[in-house]
C-alpha cells in the first residue's frame, strides 16, 4: 500500500501512466473519431452538400418568400392534408413542411402502420407526387451529419458516438498533460523529418485548435444530454413525457386513447394558428390522427436574420391547438425565449456545436478547426504506427507483427478508406439510376461497400502501397467529379458560375482543392518511401557485395 | 460584404498577431534570419503582437457584438495559428513578408474605419 502511494507521488510515474492512457485509448478510438470527425465537418455544409446532389431541385419551381401569400400556403397545406388522408388515415404522426427557399417542394412525412417513417414530396402548383426525373431521392448532406451523431445506427449509434467522444475529452486532457512543452512547441511543425514531422503535425493540429476541440466534443454530448444522462429524469418524473413538457414549457403529450374521432380540417387549424401568432407558418405536424387525442402543433417561419449573432435562438412562435375540437391549447409567443435557464444553457451549447448561428462566415471557420481536429486524429492513429514501424515495442509477444499488421490495416481503411467513400458518396449520387427503388437507402449502403472494400483492398496490398493506391483513387474521384456531373447532369462549373449559384461553385471549387491536396500527400508520401528505399539499399549494400 | 471586409481584417490581425509571437522565440525567429534575436527585440515583437491580438477583436465585436464576437474571435485566432504554423514550414519568408504587410494593411484599415 505503501509503496503505491509512493509511486503515485511520482510526477515522472503520473506523466507515464497518462501517455499510456492517450496512446491506447487514442488509438482504439481514433478510427471512429476520424469518422466522426471528418463526416462532422464535412456536414458542416449539409446544406449546401443537398443542394449540389438535387440538381434537378431548382426545376420544380422557385420560391420567394417575400411574394408568398397566406392563399398559396393555405393551398400547399389543403394539397398535403388531401395526399396524407388519402395514403396514411391510419397514421401515428403526419408531417408537412411548407415549400421554402431550401426547397420548393412540400415535404411530407409520417408513420405508416408499421410504425416506420414515409416520406414524400409534392409539387407546390399541382400537388402531385414529384417524380424521380423531377428530383432525385437522396438523402443529400444530411447523410453526413447522421454518420456524425449516429453512424446511421439509430439510439446504439448516439451512444456509440457519445462513448467515442468521452474517449476524447480523456484523451485531450490527457494529451495537455502528457505534451511537455506545449508552449515551447506551440508553432513547431518540421516537415521532411519522419516520426518528428508526425509527431509535430499531432501536436500543433490538435493544440492550435484546442479551444475548438473542447468546445466541440464537451457540446456534442450536451446536444444528446437527455439520452446519455436519463438517470435524472426516471428518478424524478413518472414519464419522461412530463419533463420534456416542463422543460419545453408545452402541454403535456397526449397518449392515445384507441376512440376514433374525426380530424379537424388541417388546413383550418393552420389558417388559426397563422392568426394567432400573427405571422406566417412553415410547419404542421399531427400527432394520432384519428384518435380523440389527436394534437396539431403548427410552427411558425423561422427567420434568419432574426437569430443571426444570437447563440440564444428566439422563438419562431408555435401554436398548439387540439385536432378534433379545434381548441387552443397553448400558444408560444414569437421573438421570446420563454423556457428555464438550463434549458436555455443547453440551447446555447447545442448552437455553439451547430454552428447555426453565424452563416457561411462561421461555417468556414468550424470546417477549418473541423479539418484540424481530422488531421489530429489520422496522425495520432498515423503516429503509432510510424513509432512501431522502426522498432517494435513487442508489447503483443510473438503475436506482435500480427497485431501491427492489423492496426496498419485498420488504419488505412479508416483514413483514406474513409475519404474515398465520402467523395464516391458524390459518385453514385449522379451515377445510379434514379429510377432505382429505396434510391436514397442505396446511395448510403453503397457508401457502406465502398468503405468495406477498401478494408479489403488494405488487408490484400502491402502498407506503403495501400496508402498511396487509396489516396491516388481519393484525388482522382475529386478531380474528375466536376467532370461526371457534366456529363451526368449537362452542369458545370462555369454553368454555376454564370448562374451565380455560389453554393454550387463553392462545392466543386472545395472537392478540386482537396483532389490536389490529396496529389500532394501522395507526392510527400513517395518522396519519403524512396529515401527509406535508399537508406536501406545502403545498408545491405556491402552485404550483397561480399556475398 | 461589410462582413466579408471586416472578417478579412480580423484575420489579417489574428495572422500578423500570431506570426509575431512565434517569431519572438528564438527558434522560429532563426528560421527566417542567421541573426541572433536580442531580448529586447523579442519583448518588442511580443508586446507589438499581443497589441495587434488586440485590435483584432474590434472588427470581430463591431460586426457580432461581444458575446458571439468573442466566439468567432476564439475561432479566428486558431484559424490564423493553423494557417501560419503551415506557412511557416514551407515558405517561411512569404509568411514573414505576408504578417508584415497584413499587420500594416490591418491597421491602416482600423485606422480609417475608426475616423470614417
């Protein structure tokens, strides 16, 4: 017992126990923070991202906000209720989101009686189903964003990303306490010198960034508090229906009763609740249509440039009206925030992580740190293995080799396996048929094959070789992706350019520059695979003369 | 485009501001010059750098006010380190020459904006 405190006391023995700890707990978590990390930036600009993969989305009709009327959402809203009544009487939840300028469609979801979300989407004029020649299925930027917070995993997914980002904070910390000259070192990075360069591009990526790097991770969990911490929920309330409503500042949920009861016309109770709020609407949900406890809840338009600068986003007003008598059941005043503090500390923290709140200037500044945080991870997964790959630390015994084999293997499909599925994502956007049935489920479970297959290509190809082959394949998907949307759509950059669809030449502009970004590794790669050539033909030199 | 100009001008003080601290320690210094940095040079270069870190925060607060103008400061001054800390390492004397005419350009541009 003794003897432990002792070594405790250590500062020496500290620092070492905390190096294992970052070395171990960042290696097993890196692959997955690599995704998180890279998916998470990448879904900074989910929505320019769906814009790019709708090419056909502009077609269907422009929407300006500042000629809408209350007579044309009335009639979206008549259109969607007629289309839900028709296809989904016997629904649990109905959705109908209004044609905005994101999107001049309205879009419809709701539970079908397999308690599994539909969607569907209506043209704004005729109120029919839009076609796939009129708008491809996909699923667009927001892919990214959930491989981000849920690897497409549902509730298992969150808690997966939330383990993995508890990983990082540990290994952050302990990073901090283990880097003896974080000051010193602070603006060092030496190109050209092997393990040292790795080792530099570990540190300033991460210690640069790491304001930004605390911040993001510590607010990823808030985000999904409820769900990773619901301990103080079950012990305090009898369902966690009546915290949210206490939190929310809302009725209480209303559970069904299993009595049928006519639904109150939708598109009266939007026109109400228009009048109430007195502002225009974007939104209506209805849940248990059918069912004498059916509620409508109708959100009013978010304004931008009213919560632009704000970390605390005000209300957009919603109103709560009961969807079989038409009663009002509680209205939340527009352009207030009305809810507790801690609630108020969570929508801040959730803000700060969205990097919702200060448009593309934010946006970029989040992408940049975003990128730093993905060079932090693949060189520290990178950095084990050029540690292990002059000299082993046999920490496997005979198994060893083996193991480095395996984690070399992992590595290269995580990093650069990774970055070939993402902009091949792009590829099958354009390239699969779009009369394919489940289009949007495809383009994502290819994005899964793809990924797999360079688990395959790594585990068959020597290391160095993998390496280069995967980031060869990454710069040359991203170079010629200009050129297969031409073909593909007739679209182009010059095309966008004379447009003025920014969004659109910002996306291809981005994708070239990290196709030549990627050309750049793969030319530093070589350069260095041939010195080492050099050195070692050296070495056995002598030997083979005198052989 | 108010914006854009006045989130430039942030950044090229954040940028002249972090080149000028790195470049007050001797290692970073003897990359661009043979010469030994003296100790008073080097508490000049620091006290002219942490001034011009400063002056960065104004174009940020005027355009988000000081809450969230605090918050893209933060980003701000992590984006500027990435990009010189890169800069440095490849072409140390275009990132040199760069901090220099952007702090002179950051400032000016202060100085005419505060009068105008």
């Amino acid at each position: 017992m003794k003897q432990t405190i002792a070594v405790n006391n250590e500062p020496g023995r500290f620092r070492q126990a905390m190096a294992w700890l970052h070395t171990w707990g960042g290696l097993v978590a890196s692959w997955a923070l690599f995704a998180i990390f890279l998916t998470g930036t990448i879904g900074v600009f989910d929505d320019a991202i769906t814009h790019w993969m709708n090419p056909e989305r502009a077609m269907v009709g422009e929407f300006d906000p500042q000629t809408n009327t209350q007579q044309q959402r009335l009639v979206a809203v008549t259109k969607a209720e007629a289309y839900l009544r028709d296809i989904a009487p016997q629904s649990h939840l109905w959705r109908i989101r209004l044609p905005s300028e994101a999107d001049p469609a309205i879009g419809l979801s709701w539970e079908d009686e397999n308690e599994e979300f539909q969607q569907a989407r209506l043209d704004p004029v005729s109120g029919k189903l839009l076609t796939q020649q009129q708008e491809r299925e996909t699923q667009g930027g927001h892919h990214f964003v959930h491989m981000h917070f849920e690897f497409h995993a549902g509730t298992a997914g969150i808690w997966l990303v939330g383990f993995f980002t508890m990983i990082m904070l540990v290994a952050l910390v302990s990073g901090i306490i283990i880097h003896k000259r974080i000051f010193k070192d602070f603006f060092t990075f030496r190109p050209g010198k092997g393990q040292r360069s790795w080792l530099d591009a570990h540190n300033a990526s991460s210690v640069l960034s790491l304001p930004f790097q605390l911040m993001i991770a510590y607010t990823g969990l808030i985000v999904f508090v409820t769900v990773y911490m619901p301990v103080g929920v079950i012990a305090n309330y009898d369902h966690p229906r009546t915290f949210f409503a206490e939190v929310f500042n809302q009725p209480e949920h209303r559970p069904e009763t299993g009595i049928e009861a006519e639904v109150y016309p939708v598109t009266e109770l939007f026109e109400k609740a228009e009048a109430l709020m007195e502002k225009p609407a974007s939104f209506i949900s209805v849940e248990h249509p059918g069912d004498s406890s059916a509620v409508a809840k109708v959100f009013g338009l978010f304004e931008k440039e009213k919560n632009t600068g704000r970390l605390l986003f005000l209300s957009s007003g919603q109103v709560i009206l009961d969807a079989v008598t038409g009663e009002l059941l509680h209205i939340e005043a527009p352009d207030v925030f009305d809810k507790s503090n801690a609630f108020a500390a969570q929508r801040i923290m959730r803000t700060l992580h969205f990097a919702n709140f200060g448009g593309y200037t934010v946006r970029w500044i989040y992408f940049i740190l975003g990128m730093a945080g993905t060079i932090m991870m693949a060189t520290g997964a990178i950095l084990f293995m050029v540690k292990r790959r002059q000299r082993s630390l046999n920490e496997f015994g005979v198994q060893t080799p083996k193991v480095y084999r395996a984690i070399e293997v992992l590595n290269i499909s995580a990093i650069s396996g990774l970055m070939v599925a993402c902009i091949a994502f792009f590829w099958v956007n354009r390239l699969l048929p779009l009369e394919v049935a489940d289009r949007a489920g495809w383009e994502i479970k290819l994005f899964f094959f793809i990924w797999l297959g360079s688990l395959l290509h790594a585990a068959l190809r020597p290391a160095s070789r993998a390496w280069i082959e995967q980031l060869a394949g990454f710069a040359a998907l991203s170079l010629l992706l200009p050129i297969v949307n031409w073909l593909t759509t007739g679209q182009h950059l010059f095309h966008y350019f004379a447009q003025g669809d920014w969004s659109n030449v910002g996306f291809e502009l981005t994708v070239l520059l990290f196709g030549v970004l990627g050309i750049f590794t793969i030319k530093i790669l070589k350069r260095k695979q041939q010195k080492t050539i050099k050195e070692v033909s050296r070495v056995y030199k002598p030997k083979s003369e005198s052989a | 485009m108010q914006m854009l100009l006045m989130m430039l001008l942030g950044t090229a003080l954040c940028y002249a501001g972090m080149a000028g601290l790195s470049l007050a320690m001797p290692r970073h210094y003897s990359q661009l010059n043979s010469a030994k940095l003296s100790a008073g040079y080097s508490h000049l270069l620091r006290l002219v750098s942490i001034a011009l870190l400063v002056f960065s925060l104004w174009p940020v607060i005027s355009m988000w006010g000081v809450v969230v103008g605090i918050v893209v400061w933060l980003g701000l001054l992590s984006v500027a380190a990435v990009l010189w800390v890169g800069l440095l390492a490849y072409w140390p004397r275009f990132a040199a020459a760069k901090a220099l005419i952007l702090a002179f350009i950051g400032l000016a541009s202060c100085i005419i904006l505060w009068l105008s």
